[in-house]
C-alpha cells in the first residue's frame, strides 16, 4: 500500500486468486481473511476505504439483542462475533454503556424489556459485557442528568462502538501486509470475460493518474454494498437490493459517555451515543432511490431525529451539532415490509450457479458488526472453489497494532507529545502508535487540534497506509471533523499532504477546495446555534483566504 | 453639560467609533464583550481587496495584467453592490462620488494610524498602489492596507525573497509554501522570481512546540537576540538584497520593535506573512493596540455584555449591561452606536432556531432586503460553499446615517441610534474582502452623526 | 409501577416470536424473572450496582458543574486567543487554553478507565487571563481546573 511498496508495483503476470472489487468493510474483510489464509488477493476501492456505508454507520459492534425475539442464533453469534472483534483490534473498541427510559406511552412495559434484558445478559460474557441494570427515574437521572422527567424508569446495557471507517483501513492494510495488493480510488471500469464468459478479472481505472489496468483474478467478488446491484449488473448477473438511507447527526463533541434510547415519532428505536471523540444521534432508515454518490441529508431526516432525542433528553438542542452524515444501507430486497424489519441477512452469491457467470460472486446485505462472520463465509466459499485449504484464522489474530496494549503517558512522556493526541493516537494504532512516532522528526507536532491528530500521522498514512487524498484522510485519521470542521487543520494538512504526495500547486488548492465543499455539505443541514460563529470564522479561513492560483471562479 | 455617547462593541468598527467621537470631543463610553471578528483579522486592512474568482468584482483591468489598485476597486465595489454599506454612506453613483469616497477612506485610515502607532502598530498602505503579500501558506493578498509586521513585506516593491522557518516550529513545509507561492504570482502575471528557503536553528530554551508561545517569548529580549543572532549567521545563505519572510511570530507587543532591528542587523527588508486561522497573532495585536489606543485617547472602557437599551421621549436614554459579575449597570447615552459585530460578535445569533438581534430584536436582512431573523440559520445558506448566503450578508439595515431602519418605510428606529461595522447588512466580509474597511469607515461616520444626534437633542 | 403496567406488551412480544427457541428462551428467563420479582430481589442499590460493573472502564457519574461546562466548552471556534493571552502572561499549562477545551471530550473517561487521573493537574494557575480573550466567553480557567481531575475524577467536558 506505501508509495514503494512492491505492491504497486506493476502487477505479475501471474493470476490473482481473488480480486475483490469494493473496500468497505466486507472487501477489506473478505480482503484480509484471504490473504491470512495464503490467497493471492487484490482489492480495489473506488474512493477511500469504507467510504460507502461502512464509515457512515454508527460504528457499533453490538450483539443484536433486537434478534433475540426473532432469532437467538444470531444474538448468539453476534456476541460471539463481538468478542472476537474486541480480541482481535482491542484498541480501536471502545466501551458504551446504554440507558434505556421507560415512557408511560411505551407499548412494551418495563418487565417485559427487562426480560429481554435478562436474556442478553446471558450473551453478554461472549462480548465481555456488563449484565443489565434497573434504575428508577431518580436513580436513572444520576447517571445522565439531562433524561426527561416524564420517564417511569429505565435500564442500563452494554454494548461496543468502533471507528468503522479505521476498522476497515486496519482490515485492508493488513491484508497489504500479508502480501495482498490493495489500492484506494481504482474504479472498476469493466469485468473481463473469457472466451467461454467466465469472469477473469476486471479492468480498473485509477481515478487520481488516470492510469488503466487489467486485473485477472482466478475469482471475483464483488463488495461494493449498494453498488453491488450496478457492479453485478455490469457482469451480467444482476443481483436486487431495497437500499435504506441512514443519516446521523455528529456532535461538536461527546454529549455523554452513556447511550441514551430515544423512540421516533413513529416508534422506531434511535439513540444519541457516544462514538470516538462525539456523540452521534441517529439513525433513520428510508427506501433510497436517489444518487449513491451525492447523498443529501434533508430537513426532514434532521428534524426527526432530533425530535425523537428530544423526547429521553429534552435539552438535546442545546448541544452544537457539528455535521451530519448518510449513508446507505445495502440491504438485500425484500418487498412489503417496513424498512427495519428487513433483516440485516446477508448473502454469498455464487453466479456461477446462480446466473451462469462463472468466476464472479457477490457478497451482499449484512450488518457492521457481522463483517468478519460474513467474510468468513464467502472466504470459506471462494476458498473451496479455489481449492485453498486453509482455516479461517481473522477470529484470533489482532489486526495491525492489536497485538498489545499502549501505555499512552509512556508514549506521551517519550515522544513529548501531549496526552489527548497519545490516547487518540493508541485509538487508531494501537501498539504501533510509538513506532509511528519514532519514524517522524517532528512527532509532537499537531495537524488538527480539535481530534487532534499529529503530523506524524497525517505522513504515516501516506508512507504506511497508501493514503491519496485530503478528504481521505476524514475518515482515516478524523481530520477536520470537530469544532472547527476543517478551518484550523485543512489548509495545513494539504501543505502536508502536498510535500508527502509531491503535489503541485493546483493539486493542493484543488484538493482543499473539495475538502471544504465536503464539509459544507455535510454542515448546511445542521448549522444552528452557536456553530453559526465557527462557520464564519471558517469562511474567513477559506474564502478571505483563497489564492489567486486556480481560483474557482464565483 | 457635553454630550454622551455610549458605543457598544470593541472592535475595529466600535473602536474607530469611539476614538472620532473622542477626536470630536464628545464623552464617549465603549462597552465590549468578548472579542469579536476584529482579534482574529489575518493582519490586513481590507477597504475593498481583490477577490480572486469574482465575477462581479473585477480585480484586474481587462488589457493590462497588473490588478486594479485599491481606488478602482472601490469605485467598482461601489458601482456593483447598491446594498453595500459603502454605497450607503459614499453614495450609489460611483463616477462622481468614487473619487471622493477615495479621499474620505484615505482620510480615516490616517487618522487610525495615527492613533495606533504610539501603540506599537503601524498602519501602512494606499489607495492608489496594491500591497501584494503572502501568507503563511504562500497564498497571496492583493490589497490596500496593512498593519505593523507584515507591512513591510510587499512583495510588489522586492520580488525576491528568503522564506524564513524556523526549524522545529509547526509551519507549512517551506517547499510546499514556495511552490504555492510560485504558482500565486504566476497567476498574477507577475514575472517570476525565484524564492530562497532559510532554516533558522534556535536555541533549545526557545519554545518551538507553538507559535503563539514562540510569540510571547520574543517580546523577551534576550531571547529575540537569539533569533536575530540565528538571521544573522543565516545571511550568507539568504543572499543579499532579499525580502526576509518570516512567519507570523516575532513578537506579541514588541513586534514593531524586533522587526525593526532585525531590518538594521540584517541590512535587508524584513517582515512577517500574513497570519493564517487558526492563527490569530495579528488580530490580537490589533486587539491590544486599540484598547490602547482608546485609553489614550480618554475613551472610558466598560466591559460586559448589554442587554437592552431604555428609551423615551422617541429615543434612546441609556444603556445597560451586564458586567463581570452579573449585576446590571446602567450608562446614561444621548446617542447610541452599535457595533457589536455579527456571529461571532454576538450582535447576531440563532437561539431556538431562529436568527435574531439579540439587544433590540432589529430586523435582519440579507443583501437584498430579505428578512432572515425569526427564521433558521440553515434556512438562509445555500447549497454550495461558495454561493452567495443570504445569511452571511445578513445584518440590521439602515438609513444613509447609519440608522436601523425597520419596516418597510425605512424609517430610522430611532433619531440617536446608529450602527456600524460588520452589523450592517449587505455585504459579506469573507467574499468580499471589505470587513476592516466597512467597520472603520461605518465607525467613523456612524459617530459623526452619532455626535450631531446627541448634540442636538430635539432634532428629528 | 403497577404489575399489571409493567407487563404491557406482553402478548405482542410473544406473538412476535421468530422461532421456537426464542419463545423457549422467552419463557424460561420470563418465568424466573416473575418468580424474582415476586420475592422482591432486587438490587438495594442499582447505581452502586452499574459502577461497580463498569469499574475498570472509567465510567463515573456526572456531578453538577460538568455538564454546563461541556456546553460552554463546546462553543469554542478554535480561535486561539486564548492560547495567545496565556503566552503573553506567561502561562505554562499542560495543555494550551485552545487544546483543553477542545480534547477535553473523551478525555474524562479514558483518563479515569486508564489511572491517568491526574495527569494534567497542576501548571493552570487559573488566573482567568484567557477568559476575557474568547469570542465564546467559556470559562475556559475552569475547564482547565476539571482536567486536572478534581479528586482524581477528572469527568466528561
């Protein structure tokens, strides 16, 4: 993945095994559980990984306690699941403790949810999790003092979050690692047939130099989430998705470390939760017809969600959210139902079998929090087709810098860095945090204050960690995404990227123009109250200070 | 008994207020908050910069390559934004009044320069010739007026130049800044001239993990002597006859003095870039020069945040606010100017989704007259980042005096009350590239009617 | 909460069942969920009960002056006036006035699951030069004061 790494180098002559077209998280996933197995992978992302759904979701690997009515199977291996996750990436997971009110006006008493609690906690251990608790409404208001007043009671419960966007980065780079060639902003140009249709590979575009190439892949699967309906079709083996808009509200920063459940207008379960340095609110769940590559977060998705907050946490206005992000989900198609209650089932299609094209698979649907289950699956398959004996092997062996703990006041005091971006640092890197630092001469050098991420960093995931881009690096490293949305750290970090990449200067006032065209986008839906002052001071940082140079004209 | 005047907000626009009303030898009190837009200025005056990408603001003549220089542009703004304040005050008819509004802008930029030098900051530049200066990213200004360190540092009079860095301070790679730099003077058709790159190693002691400690410690002497020692053993790496550029840094309140004996040791043009967010070191210089400046000058200093404005008789009598500790305190005014900015000012906000003016509840319209208070924030910005928000145009309207207005007759809110600064609507200080201008303009003539209003009680 | 509140839903939940394993499993924890409340064994204390459970990770209970604060801080425009004053005066916190305000978010939790409590106490001497510099007027001397961990609880900002 590093600019001279012989992974870009030009490609052997040899046939991958497989090559996996779509990093979100089940091609990163897919991606890595090969290559742990000894497969000849290649893995091709269009933008930046986990720049689809994955990084939109609301990075929870929870057990599923919603399937314990329908199915406690998939609690069962949902937990399990999640404890392997935590085994595997121990310092990207971070603990969420969720609180659960009781409304007199709730359809489902407080015994009855308790019940339901009673039973997850018997999944719980598989997770490392904490059993429940019953509180009355005093009680409940002396863990999160802003809950409503009208509540008759409430439960506490324990799931997992994760930075999915990092979690896929992690998946990918370790599948680099262990020999697979991996590439970010390649788009799939076309499959490539033999003579006899069998799908042998893609020709693939990169999207930054332009440059065209053919990979040929013994088998090829496609992971491109809810693209995967306009992938297969391009190969002649059309799969249907019923695609669900999700939209979360980013908050400047955490409102509590506790969860809080909130119930829509309509009855659907949301919560406002703590994820890395924010909390999140969220998530609605709409039938998308619209641009999977120009989402909108509407008016009516923001007012919705913040009603629902509303009603558990009346004062929920009063903190400044930041920008809000959609996503969609890639939900297999089921006609008739309400959106949420299509399951989160997934599907390994073989379309050799199922469409006559032989060579071509499709990995579809699914959860977040299910990746690994997933990618087990389909590797499992595309193994056994392959004629690849090998043990699945991604449940035990931790992902880069998973494999020990970090002490962040030793990596704080050694490198002089201060201890905000130590933490921050161990959250992304894990043990690999003090052999990122030692590479860089400046290490306390910072880039963005408000998450904050260091220099260090920012030079790491491009010699390290293949990154190409500015906006990129919002998900990779949460660059630009707190209080000043990118008015402090954005035109420094272009410099940055700018020397690293060798950028000329169009480039670089190209990719802060786009940066900050992302970030608008994300922030004019939600702008309000006290951000309305930060964004000025952002529009003098961008516009008061735009170059004569590429000027975009206005 | 002389009149009072009582000017609310501390910023470029209140300050300039004030210091004239004082000049005019009316009582002047100023009550300020928190800072607002003035403390965070990048460290030029911009009374109308060149806006790169503006169609309707023309920066360069259509034939010759060089920019327009200050006056023109002016005299285009003018001719172009009807709604702007400077169409207001100068006129609308911008053949006969530009060169007019030209003399009047000249004139109070001297008369601010004169108040802030014995403060420490100087206040260079002209109407009639740009100042072309760079910034800590190698972007460059094409403006009219800037102050103290970067003054000094047009790149229009030396086009050759070291850029300076400081080894250790977090800063842009040099390299990456010179390459941007190179590519801004070739867009402006400026032949170009190679730029040299100069490390500087300071000594250990100095605080190098940031720029705003950096700063503070060269106001210290002995630690200045380090720098400059450190330019001097630099020179022959530099080359002779160069512009130094250094970043943003050489000093807190002794900026002026360590520029100046880094010229003379150097034997070479000395300055800083122009300052970058988030780094706000020459606003706050300005912040501090004008408290300064207005203590000299007799302004009485009163810090709180106002909360409303008693009014009888058709006018308005006092003001009151809030000072450190809660309690309210009451100024009796004949005149009231305000300038207490906009978002981050305070003299606009959105409370419980609605944008409002929080002391009077005045209306606020966006450069067309369109109404935006009583509605979301969200509601008056556009798609796209660089389209034209009607919320960031927004501000309280007024009459040819600097009045508020309301209502659709425009009549004056009341005879004493006068506004200035970034709170007047019609015009948006990022895109246009006229925020200093406006305040210290709409300052100075806002207090000169303010002063006649509270001269003559009883006049309508 | 009368019983019969408490049991609302009741059918619905158990005509919504997937499986027959899940009404098995439904049943059975319902049955002995019955049988425990109608011998009154419930935790005396269930605050207690949560922070003992959570104990390793850092969870703690807000107290008063937390949440108004996190409010205020999160106002902040990453200005850096703040940071300016305390140069010029001669400060020398652990972390600069602009950088306590905006890391202090996750900081509570992780310092306190970690035993870093503590860590960043001292170096503010909470002469409040900064306050009157921030465009947002957050306090920002007590901001500081809270990351030094009041007893050794330093919480949420």
């Amino acid at each position: 993945m590093s600019g001279a790494s012989p992974r870009t180098a030009p490609v052997s002559s040899d046939p991958f095994d497989v090559l996996v077209v779509g990093g979100g998280i089940n091609g990163a996933g897919v991606a890595r559980d090969l290559a742990l197995r000894g497969a000849r992978v290649a893995l091709v992302e269009k933008r930046e990984f986990g720049s689809g759904t994955s990084w939109a979701s609301s990075g929870m690997i929870h057990g599923g306690l919603r399937y314990l009515q329908h199915d406690p199977e998939v609690t069962l291996h949902s937990c399990v699941d999640s404890g392997h996750i935590q085994r595997i990436a121990p310092h990207l997971v971070f603990r969420i403790p969720f609180l659960m009110p009781i409304f007199p006006d709730d359809p489902i008493g407080a015994e009855i949810v308790e019940v339901g609690l009673e039973m997850y906690d018997r999944y719980q251990p598989f997770k490392g999790g904490r059993p429940h608790t019953r509180l009355s409404p005093a009680q409940a208001r002396r863990l999160e003092p802003g809950l409503s007043d009208a509540i008759e009671g409430a439960f506490t419960l324990d799931e997992w979050g994760i930075d999915a966007a990092r979690l896929c980065a992690a998946n990918a780079l370790d599948a680099a690692e262990r020999g697979a060639f991996v590439r970010t902003h390649t788009e799939l140009v076309a499959f490539v047939k033999d003579a006899s249709g069998r799908v042998c590979g893609a020709r693939v575009r990169d999207r930054i130099t332009g440059e065209e190439r053919r990979i040929e892949a013994r088998e090829t699967l496609n992971t491109t989430g809810p693209w995967v309906a306009r992938v297969s079709e391009m190969a002649g083996a059309p799969v249907r998705l019923r695609p669900g808009k999700g939209i979360h509200l980013v908050f400047e920063r955490r409102v509590s470390d506790l969860a809080v459940y909130a119930k829509g207008i309509d009855g659907r379960d949301m919560f406002t939760f703590p994820h890395e340095q924010n909390s999140m609110a969220g998530t609605t769940d709409d039938d998308f017809y619209g641009d999977l590559d120009h989402m909108e977060v509407t008016e009516d998705e923001v007012a919705y969600v913040l009603q629902a907050m509303e009603r558990s946490l009346p004062g929920i206005r009063e903190h400044r959210v930041a920008h809000a992000i959609a996503g969609v989900r890639p939900t297999l198609y089921g006609f008739g139902s309400y959106e949420d209650e299509l399951s989160r089932d997934y599907a390994v299609f073989d379309h050799g079998e199922r469409d006559g094209v032989p060579g071509f698979w499709t990995l579809a649907g699914g959860k977040l929090a299910a990746y690994r289950l997933m990618a087990e699956d389909a590797s499992d398959r595309l193994c056994a087709a392959l004629g690849i004996d090998a043990p699945c092997r991604t449940h035990d062996t931790p992902l880069p810098g998973g494999d020990a703990p970090i002490d962040p006041r030793e990596v704080s005091r050694r490198f002089g860095v201060g201890l905000p971006a130590a933490l921050r640092l161990g959250f992304r890197h894990g043990a690999r945090a003090a052999s990122l630092l030692s590479a860089s001469e400046a290490p306390a050098r910072t880039v963005c204050l408000c998450e904050p991420v260091l220099d260090a960093e920012l030079r790491h995931a491009v010699y390290a960690e293949g990154l190409r881009t500015l906006e990129d690096a919002c998900l990779r490293v949460r660059l630009g995404i707190g209080a000043c949305q990118g008015a402090g750290c954005g035109a420094r970090a272009t410099a940055v990227l700018a020397e690293a990449l060798d950028w000329p200067a169009e480039r670089a006032g190209a990719e802060l123009a786009g940066f900050v065209d992302a970030r608008w986008h994300a922030i004019a839906p939600v702008l309000a109250g006290d951000h309305v002052a930060a964004l000025e001071l952002h529009r003098a940082a961008f516009l008061g200070a735009r170059g004569f140079a590429s000027a975009e004209e206005f | 008994m002389s009149a009072r005047v009582v000017v609310v907000g501390g910023g470029l626009a209140g300050a300039s207020a004030a210091l004239e009303l004082a000049r005019e030898g009316v009582e002047a009190t100023l009550v300020r908050a928190e800072p607002g837009a003035t403390a965070l200025g990048w460290g030029t005056l911009d009374v109308a910069g060149a806006v790169p990408g503006s169609r309707r603001l023309r920066w360069r003549a259509p034939l010759r390559e060089a920019p327009l220089v200050g006056a023109d542009r002016l005299a285009i703004l003018i001719g172009t934004f009807a709604s702007h304040p400077y169409a207001r005050v100068f006129g609308r008819d911008a053949r006969s009044e530009a060169g007019a509004a030209a003399e009047r802008v000249k004139e109070v930029v001297a008369a601010l320069a004169a108040a802030l030098a014995p403060h420490g900051l100087a206040l260079e530049g002209s109407l009639d010739e740009n100042r072309l200066l760079a910034d800590a990213h190698g972007i460059v200004r094409v403006t009219d007026f800037v102050f103290g360190a970067a003054a000094g540092g047009n790149l229009a009079e030396v086009p050759e130049i070291a850029w300076v860095s400081l080894a250790g301070l977090p800063a842009d790679p040099a390299r990456v800044a010179l390459r941007r730099l190179a590519a801004e003077r070739a867009a402006l058709g400026l032949t170009p001239v190679p730029a040299r790159s100069v490390e500087l190693r300071l000594p250990g002691a100095l605080p190098l993990d940031s720029p705003a400690r950096l700063a503070a410690a060269l106001d210290r002497p002995e630690a200045f002597a380090e720098l400059a020692r450190a330019a001097d053993a630099a020179r022959p790496e530099a080359g002779a006859g160069r512009l130094w550029l250094f970043p943003p840094v050489l000093g807190l309140d002794r900026a002026a003095a360590n520029l100046a004996a880094l010229r003379e040791r150097l034997g070479a043009p000395v300055a800083e870039t122009l300052a970058a967010v988030p780094d706000a070191t020459p606003g706050y210089r300005l912040h501090r020069a004008l408290e300064a400046a207005l203590a000299a000058a007799g302004v009485a200093l009163r810090r709180g945040r106002v909360t409303r404005l008693e009014s009888g008789g058709g006018r308005f009598r006092a003001v009151v606010f809030e000072d450190e500790v809660g309690e309210p305190v009451r100024l009796d005014a004949d005149a009231v100017v305000l300038a207490t900015g906009r978002f981050i000012g305070g003299g606009l906000r959105e409370r419980g989704g609605a944008v409002e003016e929080p002391i009077l509840g005045l209306p606020v319209v966006d450069g067309r007259g369109e109404r935006v208070d009583g509605r979301p924030a969200r509601a008056s910005v556009r798609r796209r980042y660089l389209d034209l928000h009607p919320l960031f145009a927004a501000g309280v309207s007024s009459d040819a005096r600097l009045r508020p207005t309301t209502g659709a007759d425009a009549s004056p809110v009341a005879p004493n009350l006068f506004a200035a600064g970034d709170l007047l609507a019609g015009f948006d200080p990022a895109r246009d590239r006229t925020g200093l201008g406006v305040a210290l303009v709409t300052g100075v003539v806002a207090a000169r009617h303010a002063a006649d209003a509270a001269r003559e009680p009883d006049a309508p | 909460m009368s019983f019969w509140r408490g049991y609302r839903g009741f059918f619905r939940q158990i005509l919504d069942t997937g499986t027959f394993a899940a009404l098995r499993l439904q049943v059975r924890t319902g049955a002995l969920h019955v049988l425990r409340s109608l011998s009154r064994r419930r935790s005396p204390d269930p605050v207690a009960l949560f922070l003992a459970n959570y104990a390793g990770d850092g969870v703690r209970l807000p107290d008063a002056g937390e949440r108004p604060l996190a409010l205020a801080a999160g106002r902040c425009v990453a200005c850096g006036l703040c940071s300016l004053e305390c140069a010029r005066v001669g400060g020398r916190p652990p972390l600069d006035p602009r950088e306590a305000v905006l890391a202090g978010s996750r900081l509570g939790i992780d310092l306190a699951r970690l035993g870093l409590e503590g860590e960043l106490a001292g170096g503010c001497d909470a002469c409040r030069a900064c306050e009157p510099l921030c465009p947002a007027a957050i306090p920002i001397a007590r901001v500081q004061a809270r990351l030094g961990g009041p007893e050794g609880a330093p919480p949420t900002l």
